[in-house]
C-alpha cells in the first residue's frame, strides 16, 4: 500500500488540538511499514515525533494501554525509553529524542553487540511486569504455521494473477514447511515460556548514542505483548546481521554475516540469562525461522494486492521477500557454523 499524504493543515490542526501550537515544521520521519511518522519542530525549540497509528492493523487504544505500562515500568527502573506527550486517537505525539540515531544496515559488529544488549535489557526489565497479562495487539503474530495458513490463501485466490510469476518463491517456502511448527509446537508443549517480549526487534527499532554507540532507548513499542525470546532475538539476526538493506535488489550483496552473528550472541546471552536449555537450543534457528516468516509475509502481501506493509514500487513486497529467502539460504549455509557459536558462547558465558 503505497502511504496517504497529509496536508501540513491537517497535521497543525492535529497538533494543535493535542496542545502544540508553535509547529515550524512537519516532515516524513523513518522508514516504518504500518504507521505514518513525522517528526515536528517547533518555535521552542522542542522536537516531537507525531504518529499515526494504522487503524487497519492495530486497535489504537490497546496499542497505547500497553505502551503506557511498559514505559511506566522501564522508567521507573531508570531505563531509558519511549515518552508519551499526547495521545488523541489514531494520533499520537512522543517526546523526539536527541543525541541518538537508528541504523537500518550495520556497518560494524560491534554495534551488533551493543543492540543485542540493549534488547535483553528491555526483555529483563519487563520480566517483573505486575499482573495484568499485556494485551495480545495481534495474536499470532509470528506464529509461522498461521503465516503459511495465509500465504496459502493468497496463492489460491491469487487476486493479481502474480501467483504464476512467484513460482520460485513459493517453491522455497514449500521446501520448509516442515520446520515451521518447531517453535510453535515447543511453546505449545511448554518447553519455551511464554515472556514479554517487543515482537520488532530490527535492529533500526534500538537508538544507538551519538557518541558511545550504545543502545539507549528500544523503540517502536506497537508489539511489544507476550511472546517467545526466540522471536526477538531471530530478527535481530535477520536484520543486524544482513549486509544490504531489506529491499535490495541485487542479491548478491543479500548475506548473513558471520562476525555480526557471533557479536549479537555474544551481546544478548551476556544479559538474557533467564533462558532455559529449550531456548538456547534454538537459539540460531531462530534466526532462519523468524526471516522466512517476514518473507513470507511480504510474499502474501504481494499476492494480495499489496494491502498491508507500504510500498514504493509494484513489486516492492517482492523485491523484499526474495531478500528474506536469500538471507534464510545463507544462514542455512552457515548453520553449524552458527549453532557452534552459540554453544562455545554459552558455555563459556555459563560454564
Ligand atoms: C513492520 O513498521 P515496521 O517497519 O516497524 C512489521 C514487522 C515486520 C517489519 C519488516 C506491525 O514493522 O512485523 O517485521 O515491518 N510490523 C507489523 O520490516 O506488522
Ligand atoms: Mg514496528
């Protein structure tokens, strides 16, 4: 779905109705795929990032309820995060935040190491959330046998006549339906616990410092709710550890590399040390499973129309599965190499 535009009236009217009156500017911020961000500056001198949430894929009101209680949570631990200004249906208006930046490509292992800590940060600072459970924002979210479910019903009602023309694609996920029910099937039997967990883990959702490179804030919060560890640390690999953007085109720069997955291990088994066996065991296949699931999400968005993540170009979800399958075919390359990693890490990290 290719984004609305918004008049910059409509934007001062919601701005002003939420109490900020002095707007110099409001302009496209980030490169989210559901909401429309900006980001506003004002005469003050004071910078906010306005939301709207996307009314078609979340309930708003949920969304926030969540929100307010794990930012209420990890600030009163003195964690740093997201701060709530204003919220008025489907609209919302954060604090902007200063002397940090996001990355959508890393272009150090170092800073693999340092997102995947901040993430376990965020993961241990919710492990003692007081009842009530938060809500479920979108059940099954990565639940891969129901994202098959869904593919599979796009493929048969093939509303843009592009099934013929993602045979290949379609073929990939076919060869791995077996492993899709592994995680599900563990969490099912209560092997893997259910935690609190963010759900969007990319690694441009940790704001790194300006000026020590360390992850101080997590945010796009819209998912965070119970879950698997195993998710939140699997798209962490599939998106620290690529080397090209989620929509590049030549394949041939599309790779997991090696040296980043081994800080990410590193970085995250140094903090999450509430995993249990069943956890560290799947650790590396997390990686494989939470990427083909995002492919195959974007290759179901393809095929029925392009209805849910924005798009630029016609064959943008596309272009961004074969990415996702390409990036699964080399971590399946290097899969020993990457359960061995985080073995040797484990047992040195917990002897
Ligand atoms: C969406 O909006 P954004 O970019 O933070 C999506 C994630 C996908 C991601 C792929 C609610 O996140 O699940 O992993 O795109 N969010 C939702 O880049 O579907
Ligand atoms: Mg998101």
């Amino acid at each position: 779905m290719s984004s609305r535009e918004y008049p910059a009236d409509e934007l001062r009217e919601v701005l002003s109705g939420m109490g900020v009156k002095d707007v110099v500017s409001a302009a496209r911020y980030g490169s989210g795929h559901i909401n429309d961000t900006f980001k506003v500056d004002c005469a003050s001198g004071t910078s906010y990032i306005l939301q709207r949430i996307n009314t078609d894929i979340f309930d708003p009101d949920a969304v926030m309820s969540n929100i307010r209680r794990v930012t209420e949570h990890i600030r009163a631990k003195g964690g740093g995060t997201l701060e709530v200004v204003a919220y008025t249906r489907p609209w919302r208006l954060y604090a902007f935040i200063s002397g940090a930046h996001t990355v959508d490509v890393i272009t150090e292992a170092g800073q693999a190491f340092k997102a995947a800590s901040a993430f376990a940060d965020f993961q241990n600072a919710l492990a003692d959330l007081p009842a009530p459970r938060l809500i479920d924002i979108i059940p099954n979210f990565h639940n891969t046998v129901s994202r098959i479910a869904q593919l599979d019903a796009a493929r048969a009602a093939d509303v843009k006549g592009r099934a013929a023309s993602c045979a290949a694609e379609l073929g990939f996920v076919d060869a791995r339906r077996a492993e899709a029910s592994r995680i599900v099937d563990l969490m099912a039997r209560g092997d893997i616990p259910e935690r609190i967990t963010h759900n969007d883990t990319k690694i441009n959702n940790v704001m790194l410092d300006d000026v020590t490179g360390l992850g101080t804030h997590v945010i796009d919060l819209d998912t965070t709710m119970p879950g698997c560890a195993l998710y939140d640390f699997g798209d962490m690999v599939r998106t620290s550890t690529a080397n090209a953007a989620e929509d590049e085109r030549d394949l041939t720069k599309v790779f997991s590399r090696k040296e980043y997955f081994e800080q990410l291990v590193k970085g995250y088994l140094g903090k999450a040390k509430f995993l249990n066996e069943a956890e560290l065991a799947n650790l590396a296949f997390s990686g494989r499973l939470i990427t083909l699931t995002i492919g195959i999400r974007f290759l179901t968005d393809y095929l029925a129309g392009d209805v849910y993540f924005h798009t630029t170009c016609d064959d943008h979800n596309l272009v961004r599965a074969r990415t996702q399958f390409k990036m699964v075919q080399s971590m399946e390359e290097q899969a020993a190499d990457y359960e061995a990693i985080v073995r040797a890490t484990a047992s040195s990290l917990r002897g």
